[in-house]
C-alpha cells in the first residue's frame, strides 16, 4: 500500500478529507502530517485520526528555506512517503526540495490553473468578472503551480458573491477533487479528474 504524507499550514480541511478517506477505503495509507506551523489546528485534527504529527517552525530559520527544509526533511524521509500531498502548506519550497519528491508530490490550489497561481485567487476571479472558478490538483514542479493538472473541479461565480462565498463553494469541491485524484494517482492513473 502507498504511503502518503501531508504537508498543511493551518486548520487541514484538505488533510482531514485525505486521511479520512484513505483510512474508509484503503487506497492509501497516511504516515505522517506535518507543519511549519506548531498552532496548525490541523496538527491536533490528525493526531485525533491516529496520524504521526511533527512540527517544524519555519520562523526560527528566517528566510534560509533551505536550512528549515533539511530539518523538515528528516521526519519526512523517516517516514518513508511514497507520495507526498500539499494541503494548505502556505511556504514556497525550493527546486531542490521538489526535484527530491519529484513525480510524487501533489498540490491542490483554490483556482483553474493556469489562471491565477499564487495567492487571492478568489478576489482575482472575481475582479476579471469569470462565470466559473473552481480548483485545480497538480503535480508540484519547481515553478510555482505550473506542473502536470491531475484534476479541477468547476463552480459557478453566482451574482452577489464575495471572496469568501466563492471560497466556501471551491472548498466544497476541493474536498471533493483532492481524495479522487489521489485515489488514481496511488493506482499510477496520472488521467485527470474533472468534476
């Protein structure tokens, strides 16, 4: 069985649904949730789910990415992931980070890429007047949400929402999009999912 580890910054919505869904149906098993934040709500989440937890507080390192990776690094090498998941990790890593877990790490961004990497993809979505955002799973190349899409899911842009209307909406779906993805991805099917 595949074994899977989960990076996540915050609250882990993402994760929850990930290890939830491995834990129901056994595609995949999860061995380690980690975070470069020691308050991430989703840390104690995961704990709960009988997941191995670690934090690494990326504020001491300052701005060596490099230097707070190597110590990232060593519960996650020790953890022996086949794939490894992005859920709301808000740290940009580096090339030598991502070539290391390269054709086996996934990320889920809250826009249909190619439009809008990076951040506020709910208020840019709104600003261009799009009918339609959604979210979009991809593999994690050294350029900032650019590698291979392994799926999107699609909702419509209703009149009167805001950021944050339009934000629940795409994480419905990212709940959705993220366990499907992965469930064919453990399997070797790199085919998109469209939801």
């Amino acid at each position: 069985m595949k074994r899977v580890a989960i990076l996540i910054s915050g609250g882990g919505s993402n994760m929850i649904r990930l290890v939830e869904t491995m834990q129901a149906e056994g595609y995949a098993a999860p061995v380690l949730v980690a975070s470069n934040d020691p308050t991430a709500a989703g840390l104690a989440k995961a704990a709960v789910k009988g997941v191995p937890t670690v934090a690494v507080d990326h504020r001491p390192f300052g701005k060596d990415r490099a230097a707070f990776e190597a110590e990232l690094l060593q519960p996650l090498l020790a953890a022996e992931p086949d794939v490894l998941c992005l859920a709301g990790f808000m740290r940009v890593l580096t090339p030598g980070f991502v070539t290391r877990f390269s054709g086996r790490m996934l990320n889920i961004h809250p826009s249909l890429l190619p439009k809008y990497p990076g951040l506020h993809t709910h208020q840019r979505a709104l600003d261009a007047g799009d009918a339609e955002a959604g979210c979009t799973v991809h593999e994690v190349t050294p350029v900032l949400d650019d590698g291979p899409i392994l799926g999107q899911a699609r909702v419509p842009v209703l009149p009167g929402d805001d950021a944050d209307t339009l934000a629940a909406r795409v994480l419905t779906m990212e709940h959705q999009l993220y366990p499907a993805v992965l469930r064919r991805f453990v399997a070797g099917d790199r085919t998109p999912v469209l939801l």
